[in-house]
C-alpha cells in the first residue's frame, strides 16, 4: 500500500508539473472597452504559424469587435489607389488605417518556440516548447497604445502553446 501511495504521489507531482503553463503581462488603457471597435490585424512576425493571425481574430470577434486582416486591408488601400510596395510599418500602418476607417491596428510577434526535454502528459509528449506572443493595439486617430503586453506559454507543440499564449493575452479583457 506505502508503494502504491508512494508511485501516486511521483506521477501527481509529474502531471502538475509538465501541464501546460501561461504566464503573461497585460496592460489595458484603463476603462477601455473595445467591443464595436473596427480593428485591422496586421501581420505577426516570428514564429511561422498558420493559426496565429486566425487565433488572434477569433479572440478579437469574442470581444465583440470588428477584425480586418491584413489581405482585407492590403485589398481596401488598393481601392484607394495607394500602393503598399512592402513598405509597411507602424507609422504608415496607422496612417491607413485611419484611411479605411479603422478605430484600431493590431501588431504581433512570436518567439520561436524553445523545446526542452521536459515530458508534457497533457498533449502526451516527450517534449516541451515554450514561446512568448506580444502584442500592441494602437488607436489609429492619435498613435497612443491602448493595449500592450506579452504571454508566454508551454505545451508539448509549439502551435498550441501558441494558441494558449494568444488566449491568455486576450483573458484581461476579461477580468
């Protein structure tokens, strides 16, 4: 029965410390509310993950915003015969999104995931990778930035621990 007590205890201490982890570091303009607000997700660099500009849309549209991607502006500023040419960045960013009627720009970036030989039984893998997701929300009418922060964030792949961090991100809105 010790034994029995004893390999519970071991796998219990296992299983708390190999779960997923978060961690983030959030700052919201105080009172801001941004339901209703038309917000353009620009691309996020680093980490080349096919679902993080989804992910980060489907959290703003829980918010109650509206999301336009970044094809959907590339697709508005052609309209309004102005040429990208890849010279995008923050400063003209803004500047068009004031153009096309956005309230708000969203920018991002990932850290390419760290993988550590770490066992996750949450997803049941050998392996851990973590990665910090930032993000800024700048009001296109003046530049200020009215969200800012970062979330790290570990799981046994890289692509849900993407995920979790870009949720955890979000989660203040909630609080």
């Amino acid at each position: 029965m010790r034994y029995i007590n004893r390999v519970l205890c071991v796998l219990l201490m296992i299983s708390v410390y190999s779960c997923a982890t978060v961690k983030s570091d959030v700052y919201i303009k105080e009172s801001l509310n941004i339901s209703g607000l038309r917000i353009g997700i620009m691309d996020i660099s680093g980490y080349e993950s096919t679902n993080a500009s989804s992910e980060v849309a489907l959290q703003l549209l829980k918010l109650g915003c509206n999301v336009y991607e970044r094809s959907r502006i590339d697709s508005l500023l052609k309209e309004h015969d102005l040429q990208l040419s890849g010279i995008i960045n923050e400063e003209t960013a803004i500047r068009f999104g004031k153009i096309i009627g956005l309230n708000a720009i969203f920018f991002g970036s990932t850290s390419n995931p760290t993988q550590s030989r770490v066992a996750n039984f949450s997803d049941n893998t050998w392996y851990t990778y973590t990665l910090t997701f930032t993000g800024r929300i700048i009001n296109v009418e003046d530049g200020t930035v009215i969200v800012s922060g970062r979330s790290n964030a570990s799981r046994g792949f890289p692509d849900r621990a993407l995920s979790d961090a870009i949720v955890d991100f979000f989660s203040v809105f909630g609080k």
